[in-house]
C-alpha cells in the first residue's frame, strides 16, 4: 500500500492519463461492436477510482471495512 498521499495521487492521475485514450477508442469501438461494453465499462471504472484517488483529501484510513456489527449488516 502506497503511504505517501502525494504519490498516490501522483501515480492515479498517470493512471489516468494512460486510460483516458484507451476510454475514447472502446467507446468508439462499442458503438459497432457491443461485446466491447463490459471492456470500456472496466476501463471506465478504473479511470473512477484513480479520479477517486486524485481527489481524495481525507487521510487515509487504516480499515476500510465497515465493522460487523454496524447498521447495514443488521439490516442483512
């Protein structure tokens, strides 16, 4: 797990860089063929997360799993 905020946000946004033009030429490519969706769709949430990351300023939790006993886990 990467500790320094800077760099996380440094290495999303290359991330993001990178996938962008990967995001444009399957949305082209799905509008002829379809099966490309659930690829462009995955690139798609991929770019998310990073836009997540970049612009995240909280500082980092060390435990990103609600506990067990919380209100959703009840409501299950």
């Amino acid at each position: 797990m990467i500790q320094d905020p800077e760099h996380a946000r440094r290495l999303a946004q290359n991330l993001v860089e990178l996938l962008v033009p990967y995001e444009e030429e399957l949305i082209q490519l799905e509008r002829d063929v379809p099966a490309f969706g659930p690829l462009r769709r995955a690139v798609g949430i991929a770019i998310a997360e990073a836009v997540y990351c970049i612009s995240d300023t909280s500082a980092p939790q060390e435990n990103l799993v609600p506990p067990v006993d919380d209100a959703a886990s009840r409501a299950r």
